[in-house]
C-alpha cells in the first residue's frame, strides 16, 4: 500500500478521530488542514514559511500545473515535489472541479470532458484516463478520480447520472493506474491540443507516436501515488448511499466526499457529510472537498472527516480578512486605521507578536504585498492552530468540551 | 551629536574606506547598502526577512509616508520604526525628489514647492522646514534636508541656482532642527491640505490652533535626528564646489551627493561623485542618493562614500529581473523555462539554495507574488553581499585588489 492509515484516538461522542497517514513524502496528523497550493506556490508564502508554519500536506491544483507550465515539464524537473522544491506531502486534484466550474465551458460526455483554457480559449480534453497520467507526470503522494462535479442545485436526475457517470469514471481511473503501475512507465500523452477521439484511442496513437517517459518517482507498490475516489450526490442521502456504495466495490485507498460547499444550505451540508462519512469505511482515511471555515473544520472533524481543503484562509487574506479569536475582520475598515494592537491579542504567530492592525491596514489601503503576505501567514497558522487543537483535544480524550467551546464562540 | 562615525580601514590606493556610523537605533557597517521602505515596506519583504538578509538600515521615502498614512498617525503610532515594526537604523529623505520627479507639477518657490498628490490630486506645499517636521514626526535615526532637485540636463543658470537656493533651504532646515530641539516639543503641523503662505507664517497660524505633540522619542542632544545636507551641481564642477563649500560653513552632520542618476553618462557620474567626495569632510559619513547598480557601489567607494540607497533590486527583481555574479538575467526568458540550476550558482542566499530558473520562471510567467518575493530576496542578498565583501576587502586591506576582480567581471 503506498499509504497506511493509523488511527490513535477516537472520540466517544462523535465520531471524531485522530490518526497518522503514512505517505511516500512523509507522515501527515490527521485531522489535517491542506493549503491550496493552486499552480505550484501557496500564494503569498514561500516554502520556508510554510514549513516553520508547520504545514504538513499541500493541494496542488492539476488543472492549473496543466495549463501552465505543463506537466510534461513538471515530470522532466523530477515532478512537483522538486519543481516547487517541496520535499513533503502533496495531494493533487483531479482538474475537473475547475474544468467544471471556471466557466470554461466545460462539456460533459461519457468519455471524459472537452474544456477551453481560461487562458487563451485553446481546447483540452480531460478524460478520468487522462486525468491519472497528468497526475502521475505530477508525481503527488495521493491523487483524485475524475468526478463529475454538478451545479447547485441539481435535479434529482441530474445528480443521479452524475453519481452513475462518477463510478463509472472512477473505475476506468483504477484500471488506468494499474495498467501504469503493470508498465512501470508511462506515456506522456500530450500536454495540450486538440484530441477528436476518445480517451482509449488517443492514447493508443500516442503509443504509436512514441511518448515514453518515465515518471517521477519509480512506481511500484510502495510509491506509487494512492488513489482516492470523490463520492457525489449531491445534498441527497439515497444517491450518496449509491454513491459511496459502489465505490467501496471498487475499493480505493481513501474516500472523498464532494460537491458540497457549492451554495447548499449549511445544516444541509453537515448532515450529509454526517451521513456520506458514516457509510466510508472505518480504516481509510476520509476528505471533505473545498471545506471550510473554521468551524466547519470542527463540525468535520465531529462527523468522522480526517482531511480539509479550502482557499478561504488564504484568499480571504489576500483580500484583507482576517480570522481571529473573536471573529472575521476586514483589516481595510477604517476602525483599524489607528488600532495598535495586534491582529489577534490570543495569537502566537508571527505576524501578531511583530505588527499592529494600524500598520497591516496601511499596508492593505496602499496595496502593498506585505499585507496579503503577512495576512495570509496570520490566517494560515489560525487554520492550523485551530486543527492542532482540534487533534491534540481528540488525543487527550476531551474533543466535546473542545467542541461546545468552538459551538459557544461568538 | 546623536551620530557618531569611526573610520576604521582605509585604503592606501583610493579614497574608499570602512567605518562604523553609530545611530540612536544601532549600529551600521559602512559602507552600507541602504534597501528602500518606500511607504513603510521593502516590497516583496517581511521585517523578518530583511533581519535574515543582515539589512542593517532603510530608507522610508517621506513623500509616500506623509500621503499615506500620514505623518500624524505614524507619530501617534510612536513614529516609524515602531509603526513598521523594525527597531533598527531608519533614514528617511525629504520628500523633495518625488515631489520634483513624480511628474507631480511641482512649483518650486523660495519659500518651498508646492505640488500635487499623485492619489488624488490634493495640492500640498512643502517647505525646508515642514520637510523636517514631517521627518521628525517618523521620527529617522538620520533625516535629508530638502533640497532642489533639477532634470537632467539642465542649463548651467538652472543650476547655479538650485545650488544657492538649496544651500538657503539646508540653512533653514538647520534653523527649524535647532528650534524644535530647543522646544523640546513640536508643531504638528497640518497632514495635508492647501496653505496659501509661506513657510514661517503657516507655522505661526498653526501654534495658534493650538497643535502641540511630542515626538516619537525624545528630543536631546544624543538622540535627535542627525541631519544631512545634500550637494547639488549636476556634472559641474564649479558648482559642485560652491555647493559642497556653501554647505560646510553651515556645518553638517553627513553629506549627500545628490542629483546624479538621472540619466547623465556613467563616466560623467563617477567623475562629479570623485570630485564632490573630496570635497567633503574625512570625519563625516558621505551618502551617494539613489544610486546604483553593484558595479556602482564599487565604484562610489572607491571614491570616497559610505552610504548608498537604491531601488533597482527591489524594482528588478519585480520585474523578473535578477543580479547575479555573472550578469544580470532577465527570468521571463524562454531559455529559462528548463533550467534546473538556481538562480545564481556562486550565491548562497536562502532562494539559490531552495529553487530553480524554471521554477522561478514559471512563477514570473504566471504572475504569482512568490516570484517577486524570492528575487527581491536574491537581489537584496546580492547586494548586500557585495557590500559586505568591499567591506571585508577595506578592512583586510586587499581593496585594490577586489575592485580590480569586480571591473574584469563581464
């Protein structure tokens, strides 16, 4: 198995846990909170920073390193880890959220997805085959199935196929990763450019053409990247059940639940994460998609979710809002134009033990890079923060008093 | 005298020397490469960083500040060191060369200039003595009188005359320095807005208003702001003399050789700053203003200065233009794009030691602030080695020798 999964404690109330994740780049505490590392770079932090922050784990988002630079030369720079010269875990994902959701005119067919760049229009083709390869040129310790990601609100009949085509998808995506992991290398396929056939095929031509390269890690058993399926259905707890069901058949190394957070209510959005997380098995672990804030890590975190993902702490910063102890603010708001205090009085990090409201304010009024700098790091140490205490309540057996503190918060 | 400068090294074949200049705020190695603050940030760095770096001084530009946020607040903030959080050696300018430069119409009169915000239109006017007031409500270890800052090229009476009327200007400066330190206490002044008399009566209306507050730190003999006058004359010499003579008899604490760097040719530059340099006392630091490039600082020291300030590696390096021992290389370029090497194979600074030209590149191509952020990382490490390394030279007394090495560079 590229990646074991260890459970150490388990909340007697909930259905929290905690746990270690074994991965090819190195060990992750779970529960986790990933950066978004988008094309390459958590914006606003380099890499030292966000391993004093401590950061166990980045998103690199596939879409993105697809278009640019490309991931045929992200493999020949020895793949992500080393292009970004981030020697620790990655998980990519798929490229199909954005496919789906950057208004790229993304149009669905069984085969896979025809896409435009949001770039410069040019025409993509993303397949669950091809989905794997790009992955794999990207060499991340774990890896996500195509999905078919729906609007909200979807009919029920909408959202059925897409569960339906989902599996489907999912399963030529295993099948695809096996076949790699048989061959021991790979092809390159073709980083862009217009492919009027389906996936099996234009992937036979380019065997014939010759691409050949090997990946960026050697693959076998024990580094191969672990594959993880994205269970839909949206807010509808019979197709999640279908959902998670006929994924747990194919059996992957950990389970996803997504297409949430997508503008469905927020109690709507916590039951189906209790629902959706109660049916994945026990021992893999399990990642709640594009969530959250801070308190829907909590509510995770109760409901059985080991893993989150989420531009919130960073892009927020970088339009000046900050999380702290008491709250959301919005350090451009002229009641901070002569704050001297620190951005959060209860905060250890960094940017709280040297600077005051008063200066990040100016730093956001004239549009200075320090200040989506030094608020990204704030706001990232508090997502961090707040999952170390999270982890660290579980392991001491006292995640509900935790609970009913973060619930009581203002 | 609140500064104090020791010669420590000086060289037997040029007029370069090492030194240590002791301010309120610390100590500094010269010659000293002056990174630049601009409106209270070295963009693209965190204080911490700039620490890191062995920054050892900044120059916050007074024009920006006095916009935003104004000098007021920085002075209720306990002036700008504590504003920005950097509790070391700060030089702040007179706000002269923006207000002249910034294509802000300024109008110079005897009395002062007035001009125009670049933000929003707002007309200011700002006088010798206003200029330190506003300086001293920062609050620099080291402020500039205002002085007259000509285009280049100017007629010989054009220049004839910014020498008198800046040796007119030093002089008052000096006088407004003297009567704030006999006060103790200090007008606030107005932040903005349109004054329709000249220097001395605007003052005297706004005692009247009653504006009274105290400095940032408290005004004494030790721990007052040392003032520096700045040398005019474009390339000639006769002036440069007059202004350089004019300014002794007012009897300074640092000289600036100012108004070069504006598009003069570099032989003509280097002639104007050896013939001013000698002109200027032994026993007084000497401060070549918004110069240069690194083969500059070599050669400035050579001919007598210890003090430079500049934003071409800043600027530079948010152009995806970088410094390196074998040239400068513009990153954007294709021939980049995969290239593993670092960005300088002789540097040892914390960016050459983690990431790559291709890396590099692709976070310059697709506009992500990591890039800026790590080449002005690079170049301020670069200069700054530089710096260092004249000054390791000086003190071993192989000066002569590394000047050679730097000219035979390519």
């Amino acid at each position: 198995m590229p990646i074991k999964f260890e459970i150490l404690a388990e909340d007697k109330a909930t259905r929290a846990r905690a746990g270690l994740l074994h991965t090819p780049h190195g060990v992750i505490e779970t529960p986790i909170f990933m950066p978004v590392g988008t094309g390459g770079t958590v914006k606003g932090m380099t890499q030292d920073g966000l391993e004093a922050l401590g950061v166990q784990i980045l998103l690199g988002n596939t879409y993105h390193l697809y278009l640019r630079p490309g991931h045929e030369l992200i493999r020949e720079a020895g793949g992500l880890h080393r292009f970004m010269s981030w020697p620790h875990p990655i998980l990519t994902d798929s490229g199909g959220f954005q496919v789906m959701s950057l208004k790229s005119l993304g149009r669905v067919t069984e085969d896979g997805v025809w896409f435009r760049s949001h770039l410069d229009g040019s025409t993509h083709f993303l397949s669950p085959e091809r989905a794997v390869e790009i992955q794999l040129a990207l060499g991340p310790d774990i890896m996500m199935c195509l999905d078919e990601c729906v609007e909200y609100p979807a009919s029920y009949e909408t959202l059925q196929r897409s569960v339906a085509l989902t599996t489907r998808w999912a399963a030529r995506a295993k099948n695809e990763l096996a076949r790699d992991m048989g061959h021991g290398v790979r092809d390159t396929g073709s980083e862009s450019g217009i492919s009027g056939v389906g996936a099996r095929e234009s992937r036979s031509e380019e065997r014939e053409a010759g691409h050949v390269s090997s990946t960026p890690y050697p693959l076998s058993r024990t580094t191969c990247p672990a594959l993880f399926a994205i269970v839909q259905g949206g807010t509808d707890k019979s197709l999640r059940r279908q959902s998670a069901e006929q994924l747990l058949d194919l059996d992957f190394e950990g389970y996803a639940v997504g297409g949430l957070a997508v503008g469905e209510p927020k109690s709507e959005m916590y039951d189906t994460v209790e629902y959706a997380a109660e049916l994945l098995p026990r021992d893999r672990p399990r990642y709640l998609m594009g969530v959250g804030t801070p308190e829907d890590l909590v509510e995770g975190v109760a409901r059985g979710i080991d893993m989150f993902d989420c531009v919130m702490p960073t892009r927020n910063a970088r339009n000046a809002c900050a999380f702290t102890s008491e709250g959301k603010i919005t350090l451009k708001n002229a009641r901070y134009a002569r704050d001297d205090r620190p951005l959060d009085t209860s905060c250890s990090c960094a940017v709280c033990r040297r600077y005051t409201r008063r200066y990040l304010r100016h730093l956001f009024v004239t549009g200075e890079m320090l200040g989506a700098i030094l608020a990204t790091h704030h706001n990232l140490h508090f997502y961090l923060d707040t999952m170390r205490r999270i982890r660290q309540s579980l392991l001491f057996g006292v995640f509900t008093e935790f609970h009913c503190r973060v619930r009581a918060r203002p």
